[in-house]
C-alpha cells in the first residue's frame, strides 16, 4: 500500500521571475526580427504559468500526475510545480462532527437516543485521497456505525441489568474511551486521526421514556423508604434501650410492641402525623 511522500516544489517567486522573463523576451525578440523565438517564449510562459501554486496554513495539495502519485505540498507558501500536475486540496484543520442523536437499541434491546460530538483532522493525505471514495462522508457513515455498536454492548443504565457495571448513562469516561478507540479503529483507513470523541446526547425514546421515567421514580422512591425504615429501626431501638437503661419506665413485651408500632408510624409515614393525648392509662 502507498503511502504518503512530501513533495518539495520550487519557489513561486523564482517561477514568476522565469515567467516574467519568458513573456518578456518576446519583446526583444520583436526588436530583432526573431519571430520564431517570440512565439517560443510566449508559448512557454503561458505553458508555466499555471504551475504557480499558493498552500495556506494547515492545508495541503496532493500532486497527480497523469493518474500518478507523485507527493503532497504540505508546507506552506508561494511555489511552482510542473503545470501539468491535478492538484487537489486537502484540508490538516481540525474538523468538528456533531452528529444528530439517532434510535438505537443498548444491550438490553430498550430503543434510545444517542447523539456524539467528535474531533478529527486528516493525519495521511493518500489515504484519504484514494483509499475512500469521499472522506468526509466516510467520516459521517463510519461514526453512526460506531455508535451502534457501542450502544448494542452497554445497557442504558443498570435497572434491568444489575450486575452490569458498564452503563451508557453512569460510566461516561469508560464508554468514551471505546467509542474514541472504535472510531479510530473504523477511520484509519481513511488516514483520519480522533482527537477526541464523546457522547453527548443521551435519553430513552420517546415510545419508553414515559414508562422509564416512571420506573426510575419508583426506584428512587423504594431506596429512599428503605434508608427512612432503616433509620426508623435504629431509633426506635435507641430510644428502648434508653428507657430501659435509665430505669424511667417499665414496659412489657406488649407496651413495647405498642410503643414500636407508634414511633414507626410516625418516623416512616410520608405525611404529617396527627397527635393523640391520651388521658388515660396505656391500655385505655
């Protein structure tokens, strides 16, 4: 496989010198009557001067010539090449990709949105020449491919899938970093360098996202009554073991289970808890 070679062209300036003098030529040529050498030089100007080429900053031209590869003007500058060279432009600036989010199906099979944003920048001319028909859309195609792949390894999140301990929605840096290295895998024939890529757009589809909104409420809310009923026992046993240590009140297996009953009542209920005086004795 060919590979990319810089080219070192003459300076522009030099050739606009030479042209100069080819096209000027003729003038003294007029003066002495050579008309065969007049129409030489001008022929020879006219032929050299589109060989002059101007390279901006962070670009490149690739050199062919008559289907040959001959090299890629990298450096910058005013330079001449041999007219009879297609010169294409390349661009070495970095690019930005922002990728609408599409639907597509984690590892659990749930439909999502996923959405990347990615950096890159052409490293190997060549390749991106001629090893792909058209880089830029390659880039495109290449990155939703990535993308779906990515999303059919990893579950949304961990509800489903508990033992999971790669998600697409709490291990962010972890699933950048394969989608960065998938990318790369998929754009290096293009000779296509990531300078980064990252997911930045992420949600359940609209047909579920109801649904799952609704579920990881539910979730949310059974986790939070379990550390409420888990602080309610633990003061509930405190405030006994209290009691019973400072000797203020004597009480029976039954009195216990009453007094339990009530400070469960009132430390897990989720609303306000109605006071009761009772004027009477405990069993009243």
């Amino acid at each position: 496989m060919k590979q990319e070679k810089v080219f070192q062209p003459v300076s522009g300036y030099y050739a606009v010198v030479i042209i100069l003098l080819l096209l000027g030529l003729p003038v003294l040529a007029i003066v002495y009557y050579q008309m065969v050498w007049t129409i030489t030089f001008i022929i020879l100007g006219i032929v050299a001067l589109p060989g002059l080429v101007a390279v901006n900053p962070n670009e490149s031209r690739v050199l062919v010539l008559f289907g040959a590869y001959k090299g890629t003007i990298r450096e910058n500058g005013f330079w001449w090449v041999n007219p009879f060279f297609v010169r294409n432009k390349i661009s070495l600036r970095a690019r930005n990709l922002d990728s609408e989010p599409i639907k597509v199906n984690d590892k659990l099979g749930n439909p999502i949105m996923i959405g990347v944003v990615m950096v890159w920048k052409v490293r190997e001319t060549y390749k991106a020449a001629f090893d792909v028909d058209d880089y830029t859309m390659f880039v495109d195609i290449q990155n939703e491919a990535a993308i779906r792949k990515l999303a059919g390894r990893y579950p949304y999140d961990n509800l489903e899938d508990e033992s999971a301990h790669l998600t697409l929605r709490s291990s962010s840096d972890e699933v950048n970093v394969m989608l960065e290295k998938e990318i790369t895998e998929r754009l290096s024939i293009a000779g296509i360098e990531v300078v980064e890529a990252r997911i930045n757009y992420l949600a359940y589809a609209k047909e579920i996202a109801g649904a799952m909104l609704k579920r990881q409420q539910a979730s949310a809310i059974v986790a939070a009554r379990t550390k409420i009923v888990e602080g309610a026992v633990g003061m509930v046993d405190l405030a006994l073991h209290e009691l019973s240590k400072k000797n203020i009140i004597e009480l029976d297996e039954e009195k216990k289970a009453a007094m339990v009953s009530n400070l469960m009542v009132v430390l897990t209920s989720d609303k306000d808890i109605s006071p009761v005086v009772n004027t009477g004795t405990l069993y009243l």
